[in-house]
C-alpha cells in the first residue's frame, strides 16, 4: 500500500497505515529475538562447560575433597587472575596509559589473599601429610633402603628378591590407600 501524503480521513486508513508501517519490524524485532534466544542458549551451554571444567570446581566436588587440595586450588585461580591483570596493566603501559590505580590495588589485593593462602596450606600442612610431595618421597624411599639394608642382612639373594617383589606389588597406589585411610 503506498502511504498517502495527506493525513488519512478515517481509522480504517490509519490502520492500514499502521500495519504497513509496523510489519517489517515487527518481523525484523521476531527474527531477532529469535537469534537473541539461540544466542543465549550457546551462551548458556558454552558457561555449563566451562564450569564444569573449572578446576576450582573440580576441586571443590570431589567427594573426598581435601582442604589443602581445594585452597591450593583457589590459590591458583587467584594466580591465574592476577597474572591476567599484570599482564593489562603492562600492555597499557605500552599503549602510554598510567598505571590505573583500581587494577593496581586489585591485583595487591590478589597477592595478598594467595599470601594468606599459602599460610593456610603450611598450617593444615602441620596437621595433614602429603605423601606424593617430593619430601615425603625422599622419607620413603630412606625407609625401603633401610629395610632394604636389613633384607640384605638376614636372606639369601632369592629371598630379598622375592620379598621385594611381593613388597612393590603391595606398596603400588599405598599414597592414594593412606590418603583415603586417613580422611
């Protein structure tokens, strides 16, 4: 309907006006509410997986989470995230933007908590044995050496052989079996 150039003489004209005029937007604003709504649905898969990837909430979910485990967790993401504002703070730098003293503080803030952090893990660290750490590791194997020594001591060469075997066999996974034991 071409559109008149005067004002029209009854509703009727106006109506049609109206519905010339409002069509195609009405179906532009529909077809882009309906990408609106894919939009959001990827959006809303793509934030799905990435939480549940996060590795702060893996950490968090295991069933037998351990307190160390999750604050050394949480220490990383703070890692992560004031890595990420050093790192915006320098490329402004390049660009001759001042130092913006907002991100400053909130990145002093960041290291602060990972500081507090790392105290928190030497605490439970008193209380709670890590027996994968490389420490531990070296207590271990001290131990198996002088047992080792005493094997040597008493058997024939057959017989530490064989005690060593069944002892590897029985010893394989003991951090996890300990870890578990002790939870």
């Amino acid at each position: 309907m071409a559109i008149p150039s005067e004002p029209p003489s009854n509703v009727r004209d106006l109506a049609a006006i109206r519905v010339a005029y409002r069509a195609p937007k009405e179906r532009r604003e529909a077809r882009e509410a309906i990408a609106n709504l894919a939009y959001q649905a990827d959006v809303a898969e793509a934030r799905r997986d990435h939480v549940a990837k996060d590795p702060l909430v893996r950490a968090v979910g295991l069933n037998n989470a351990d307190s160390v485990d999750v604050l050394k967790a949480v220490r990383a993401e703070i890692a992560r995230e004031q890595a990420e504002m050093h790192f915006q703070r320098l490329e402004a730098e390049k660009r001759g933007i001042g130092r913006d003293p907002k991100l400053s503080k909130t990145r002093i803030d960041a290291l602060v908590k990972i500081a507090q952090i790392e105290s928190e893990i030497r605490k439970f660290g008193a209380e709670a044995l890590d027996f994968k750490s490389p420490k531990f590791q070296k207590v271990f194997a001290l131990w198996v050496e002088a047992i080792k020594e005493v094997a040597v001591e008493l058997f024939t060469p057959e017989q530490v052989d064989l005690f060593f075997n069944r002892l590897g066999t029985k010893l394989d996974g003991w951090e996890d079996r300990v870890s578990d034991t002790l939870r």
